[in-house]
C-alpha cells in the first residue's frame, strides 16, 4: 500500500520517532475502515470507498482536511460527529450497556425524586394567584398550632380590612350517613363557611356555591357535592341540583357540584356549611378550624400580619381568660401546606443527586480506562492535523450519546418510581396535585442529562488527547500515562465509596428507627381485633338515651357471636382519627390560666372497652354500664396523666374538672399508658369518660376475636343492620393493618432510601472492581516481571489487594466523616436513634468491607493467573 507507506514516511518525520509501534499500521488500517463505512453509508459505492479512503489518508490533506472542518463546523460536523460516535458505541456493546444503564438509574431516580420535589414544593397551588393565599395559625406564647377558634375566627373577618375573603373550615372530614337513594352510603364531609370557594377562586362546575345568609343556623340546609359522587351517584345529570340528600337523617338540598379532583386539604364527598351560632366549638377556648385568606391586591402578608395581629391584641384585652397570650400568624398557603412533608422531600432529593453523582463516577472511570485504550488512536490523528479541541469535542459528543440515551430508559424508570412513590405523595402535602413527567419534569431530564453527559466526558476527553502526539506512539509512555491516569480513576473510586458509604450510613439509621418504630411498646393490643365505624342519625335516635340504647344493643349482641370474645366502642381509636386535648385539673386546686392547665387526649368510650383493647388496668375499674347519663360523673386516667396530677397520692376518688364541662369528674379508675396517635409519638397521656354520658351518633367499634378478626365482619354487620335499618357500619378492617398503615409513609421513605443505597453500593463495588481490573491490565509486565523474578502468587495477591485496600479505606474513612457531618440535619426524622448510632456506622462499613472484598478479590486473583512467560514474550 504506497499510500500508507507514504503517511508511514511523513509521520516519523513529523514526530521525529526511531520507531513506531508495530500497530500502527493496524490503526491506520482501522481509520481507513472507518472512512470507508461512511462514504458507504453516504451511498458510494464499496470498491469506489475504499479508494477514497486511501487518498484521503495522505498527511498534507488530512491536515487541509481537519482545517476546511474547522472553518465549516457547524450543524453538518455535530452531525457527522454524531454519526461516528453512534458507530463507536455500537462497537462496544459491553461498555455501552453497562454505561448507559448506570446513567439510566441516577438519571431516573433523579428526575423521579424532582418530580415529586416539583409537585410538592415547587408547583404553584391549582388556584389563581395562589401567591395571594394565606393560612392562620393560631399561636399561644408565640408557639404556632394549627387550629384556630371558630369564635375568634369571625373577630378576624369580621375587623380585617387585608382581605379579599377570610374563611374557615373544620380540620377534618366528618363521617355522614347518607339515607334516602337506595342503602345507606358514608360521605365524608368538610365544613366550610360560605366564603372559601371564593377565597379559592373555584367556581361549582353545576350550580351554584353558598351563599352567605346562609351560614347560619335554622338557614337553608344546602349542600355542594363532589365531581365523583355527582357521576356514581346521579349519573351526571343536571337534574342533581336542587334534589334531596338526607345526612344524618337532616333533609339537605343540592345546590352545586365541584370540578374533576378538586382537593383542598382532605378527601371530601360533600361540603357543607359551618353554623355560625353553634351547636359546635362555641367556646373561645376551643380549637379546631383552619383560616384560609386571600389578600387584597394591594397588601402584603407583613401589612395583613400586623392587622391580624392588632386584632389579637384586642382580643386578649378583652377576653383575657381564653385569650392572654393568643395570637395569630399568617404564612403562604403553599408553604403551611408542605411543612411537615418538607424535609422528608428534600432528603429524598439529595440522596438520589448522591446517586446520580455515583453514576457519574462510575461512568466517568469507564470512559477513563476506554480512553486510555483510544490514546493511539487520538495520538495518530493528531499527527495527522486534527486539533485538541476538535478531538474532545468528538470524545464529549460520544459521551452525550450515552447519557442521551441513559436519560431516555431513565425516564422509563423514573416513570415506574413515581407509580411506586404515589401512596408516600398522597399521604403528604394535602390539596396538591399529584406528581407527574410533565414538562418541567422532562426539561429537567434533558438538562440533567446534558449536564452529566459533560461532566462524565469532559475529563476523560481532555485526558485522551495531547498536543504532542509523539509520545504516545509508543508503547513505553503509554504505560506512564496508565499510571497517571489509574491515579484519576482511583480518585473516582474514592468518591463513588465515599457517597456509597454515606448512603449506607443514613438509611441504617432510617432502618433502626423503623425497627424501633415497629418494637414500640403500643400499650393495646392490635392483634385478632376488628375495627369499624359506626353511624346513626340523630333523627332516628333523637336523645342520649335513644343513641345510647342503640350502642348498647349492638354491643350486647355482637358480644354474643361465635368466636367474638369481646366488644365495645370509642369515640376514637389509637392510631386513628386527629387527637383531641382536653384540659384537666384538681378539682381542689385553683383553676389555671389559660394554656397552663395539663393537657390530655380525651376519649369518651363504652365499657369494655379497655378489656377489649387489652389495655392494662393499674388500679380501680373502667367505665361500667352504670356510668350512664344522670348517673354521677367518671373518669378513667391514665398512668401519666395521674403522675401530673396527682404524684405519689392516690388518685381513686378524687374529682378533677375538665376544660370546657360543667361539674367535677371521679376519678374511678388509673389504665396503662398507651400509644393512642402514632407510633413515631410514642404513648400519650389520656383520659377516658362514659361515652353514655356525652351522647354520640358516630362511635368505632373494636370486636376481640379468637381467631382471624375478619371472619366475624358480616355477621356484625348483620346486627347493625338488625338493630338500625338505617344504621351504617363501614370502614372496618383488622386493628393490625391501621397500626401497619400508619408506618407506610415512613416505611416507603426508608424503603426508598435502603433502595438508593443498595443501588450505589453495587455501583461503587462496580467502579473498585473496574478500577482494579484495569490496572491489572496496564500492569501484567511488571506483575509478569515480579513472578519471574521470584515473588509468589500471594505476593502478588496482596499487592494488588493493598491499592483495592486503600482506594476503599480512604473512601471509608471520607464517607464516614460527611455521614457524621450531615446526619445530624436528618436528625428530626428519625426515630428513638441518635445520629451517630454506632451500630448503623458498623453495620455501613462491615457491609461495605465484605462488598469491597469481593470486588478486589476478583481482579486480585485473575493477578495472581498470569503466566510470566506470556507477559515477557510479548
């Protein structure tokens, strides 16, 4: 071949070598191969390439060739260079896959955590102008809680003039029967006072919303149902409004319906209107309502805070017995929305950005080692006339196909993510929209791929070119450059275990605080016990005694069925339903300020009930079937509650006085502590009362079982139905899955973590192995030489083994350090373990030991394979 002789000639003329390498012809070989596929691929015809291909190969026009591409780079060069790096990944089907699903994972479980970071904290809120929405908390000694007075409310909104609307509503849905259209049906119902749909600018889709006269007690009893109850229960037709609705046996009118996926806050079937004269929440004391307002345009929250809060002050002058102290703060609803959510979000955020990173260093250390092998390849183009910044941009462009190609199959799997993280999302940030691969999401893929496509090539690229070509057209400087390269690769190493190590630190502690979370001591009982609602209308059961002779009757005959042990029911159950604190003192000690009385969760319960429960009695009895309305008042205490009240005395038979009812209460009983909201709160101090003597038409039902409590479930719906045809059970379901249930947000959130983490664990474990493997490789002369001389196998075992060793100590010893520096903000999300947990340390790095022990004993032993002889004759 003349023409490869002649570039042969020109090259060691320019580079000044003795002696190129005896490859080189393969390389040119190989670069005419390559030009001859794309002048095939252009449509010419083969033999007629081949020529080509061997023209072009002459020193003097390849160097006119590299600078008529300079002047013209542009659309048609990114293309052509595009089209190369796309041959040369198809080459390498190994390396392309392993880089593009590691790409795929950090990529995806990135865009998946911003989608769910997006919907929750950088979404505006579904309403216009939300930036003009506020919530009121109310505070006591300047400590925010979020319930407000309804009493108080009407002060505000009544005397605010920072307003455009300032509504409220209840702070739960409240379980309704609904009568009339065939079997009963529960609804869950929210009320609201007249204005806050226009406080949301959300228009009835059908119909009309409240109006404001009436918002008061004997108006019109009106009712806004939901998009979903309007299609299941009236088809659709328009012919729902203005029809009849029976809730509680109360006639209710239909006068709008709400748009598709309207949320605010909770779940609702129905909205209804809060009374402004009662019967409810009638004392200033009493809290249990969420403000909502919309700002004039001309007003900022500092001009409405200061409203409010003159307000307050007003109010404490002139109410200085339930509102010393009190105040109010406005925040952006958005942000009063997210609180709690918050840092559980952003902690998913950084740890899959920690993720991606590994990626990156795995990635990155990849295309390190096959640049290392392409240095003669960039060496000889050089030569021939192609620029430094010519060859990185063609190595960057390679690199971004990867990771274009890694952001494509990372949006599949981003999209599987959120499918799997929706029930963590709907158990969080009330009345937002669910997260989703919308636009933004997708901006953010492609930017993130982009951005890693150059962080991952950049490096390698300009550590595969030179501008002294010469020297790498030899064997003896590649080795020197492997060396210096190893020592980047190694720095990779250090990072993906470091991040790894981190990784495994902190989702140690989140699995300690779930096995924590899951030993805690409840208190009850979960096991073989049926919970359920249970509803009736006051219209059916007009008096205490009616209602109460209803409970009665139901309870008696459950407890009468096969395979039931006991039964009874509570105005809440533990886990279930938001707590409800009642002020409680001495009868013989001087009533409290207000805010200085003990608090407890109040429950009003029917007897048994702390048998059924399993809730251990210390002293004294539990509410008994004498304990009925005109029968002397009780109360049951708990072991806390009476340590606050009572010390080391003896509380049986002392009276106490509960904020906001009349006359003293016996203490008649002390019951053990209990875990009575969740489980991540630990037991809470508690008081119970006759559920007879307060006169109840919605009550849960607990049923003690001797075997599998759903067994039972339709015969104790048969006696409801026996007892009150219009009676409503519902919701029921083994005590064990709403104990269970209560920890999946932060089981999904843990879960999620201990995914992360495996998945960087097995990426670094990868990134130690490739290292090591490849410098095996660049290495097998010396080991070669080593053997030959007399080292023995285990010689060069350890050898190989000790830089594994310390690229995974100093990674160990860097990861642990941060680990300690950053668990310490996630300190708050954990539960009964400290940040610095040295079992969660110790069970990091043991696991980590084993991984890296495998990773560098494979390269390690493949050392200690190699045959001396083979080595030295090459």
């Amino acid at each position: 071949m003349p023409v490869v002789s002649r570039l042969v000639s020109t090259i060691r003329s320019l580079v000044g070598a003795e002696r190129l390498d005896k490859n080189l012809d393969e390389e040119l070989r190989s670069y005419v191969a390559m030009r001859a596929d794309e002048l095939i691929a252009s449509g010419v015809p083969p033999d007629e390439a081949q020529r080509r291909a061997r023209l072009e190969l002459g020193a003097e026009q390849a160097k006119e060739q590299v600078r008529e591409r300079r002047r013209g780079a542009g659309i048609d060069s990114f293309v052509r260079d595009g089209r190369i790096g796309l041959r040369l990944i198809g080459r390498s089907p190994g390396f392309s896959t392993v880089a593009i699903l590691t790409l795929a994972i950090g990529i995806g479980a990135t865009s998946a955590a911003f989608s769910i970071v997006h919907a929750a904290l950088l979404r505006d809120l579904p309403f216009e102008q939300p930036d003009r929405l506020v919530v009121g908390e109310k505070t006591i000694r300047g400590v925010p809680s979020r319930w407000v007075s309804r009493i108080d409310y009407y002060d505000f909104r009544d005397s605010s003039r920072s307003f455009e609307h300032l509504a409220a509503m209840g702070s739960s849905t409240a379980s309704l029967v609904v009568t009339g259209r065939g079997d009963p049906w529960p609804a869950a119902a929210m009320f609201v006072t007249a204005n806050l749909f226009p406080a949301l600018r959300v228009v009835p889709v059908a119909g009309r919303g409240f109006l404001a006269e009436e918002e008061t007690r004997g108006g019109a009893q009106v009712v806004v149902i939901s998009h979903a109850v309007w299609q299941t229960r009236y088809g659709a037709s328009p012919t729902a409004i203005g029809s009849g609705l029976t809730l509680n046996g109360v006639a209710h009118t239909i006068v709008g319906v709400m748009p598709a996926g309207f949320r605010f806050v909770d779940d609702a079937d129905l909205w209804l209107l809060v009374d402004h004269t009662g019967p409810w929440d009638m004392t200033r004391d009493s809290h249990s309502h969420i403000l909502i307002g919309r700002l004039k345009p001309d007003v900022s929250i500092e001009q409405a805070q200061a409203d409010v809060s003159g307000i307050a002050n007003g109010l404490a002058e002139r109410f200085p017995d339930t509102n010393a102290q009190k105040g109010l703060i406005l925040s952006p609803l958005h942000d009063g929305m997210v609180r709690d959510v918050r840092p559980s979000l952003l902690l998913l955020m950084g740890v899959t950005a920690l993720v991606l990173l590994v990626a990156c260093a795995n990635v990155a250390g990849l295309l390190l080692s096959r640049g290392q092998q392409r240095v003669p390849e960039m060496a000889m183009r050089s030569a021939l006339g192609a620029t430094r910044g010519r060859l990185v941009r063609q190595l960057v462009i390679e690199s971004s196909l990867l990771t274009g190609a890694g952001g494509l199959l990372g949006l599949l799997l981003a999209h599987g993510l959120l499918r799997l993280a929706r029930p963590l999302f709907e158990a969080g940030p009330a009345g937002l929209e669910p997260p989703a691969l919308d636009g933004v999401v997708l901006l953010f893929t492609g930017a993130v791929s982009m951005l890693t496509g150059l962080l991952i090539g950049v490096v390698p690229a300009f550590r595969g070119t030179t501008k002294a070509p010469a020297s790498h057209l030899g064997r003896g400087r590649q080795g020197t450059d492997a060396v210096r390269g190893g020592g980047l690769r190694g720095a990779l190493v250090v990072a993906q275990v470091a991040l790894s190590i981190g990784l495994l630190v902190v989702s140690g502690l989140f699995l300690r605080s779930l096995v924590r979370a899951n030993s805690v001591e409840l208190g009850f009982d979960p096991d073989r016990l049926l919970a359920a609602r249970l509803s009736i209308s006051r219209v059916d059961y007009p008096t205490p005694a009616a209602q109460r002779e209803f409970f009665a009757s139901v309870l008696e005959q459950v407890s009468a069925l096969p395979g039931v042990l006991s039964a009874s029911a509570a105005s809440k159950l533990p886990i279930q339903g938001r707590s409800t604190d009642w002020g409680v003192w001495r009868a013989d000690r001087p009533r409290p300020e207000r805010g200085q009385a003990r608090s407890y969760l109040a429950r009003w319960v029917y007897p048994r009930y702390l048998e059924t429960m399993r809730i251990p009695l210390r002293r004294g009895r539990e509410i008994s079937p004498r304990d009925v309305e005109g029968a002397p008042q009780v109360v049951v205490l708990s072991e806390s509650a009476v340590r606050d009240l009572f010390g080391n005395e003896d509380p049986i038979g002392s009276p106490v006085v509960i904020w906001g009812r009349s006359g003293t209460y016996e203490v008649v009983g002390v019951a053990a502590d209990a875990v009575l909201e969740s489980a991540l709160n630990g037991p809470r101090s508690a008081f119970y009362i006759p559920a007879a003597q307060m006169g109840a038409t919605g009550l849960r039902l607990v049923v003690r079982t001797s075997g599998d409590p759903t067994a039972v479930t339709a015969a104790v719906r048969d006696v409801v139905r026996r007892v009150g045809r219009d009676a409503l059970m519902s919701d029921d379901r083994p005590m064990r899955a709403v104990v269970d249930e209560a920890l999946d947000s932060f089981r999904i959130v843990i879960v999620s973590l201990s995914v992360f983490a495996v998945v960087a664990l097995g990426l670094a474990a990868v990134g130690l192995y490739g290292a090591l493997a490849y410098h095996v490789n660049q290495q097998q002369h010396e080991l070669g030489v080593r053997m030959a001389v007399g080292a023995s196998r285990g010689r060069v075992l350890a050898l190989v083994a000790r830089r594994g060793g310390v690229l995974t100590g100093v990674g160990m010893a860097l990861g642990m350090a941060g680990a300690a520096a950053g668990t310490r903000l996630v300190r708050t999300l954990l539960f009964d373990t400290a940040p610095l947990d040295p079992a969660s340390y110790l069970g990091a790095a043991v696991l980590f030991v084993l991984v890296a022990a495998v990773a560098c004993g494979v390269p390690a032993w493949r050392a200690t394979r190699i045959d001396p002889v083979t080595v030295l004759r090459v």
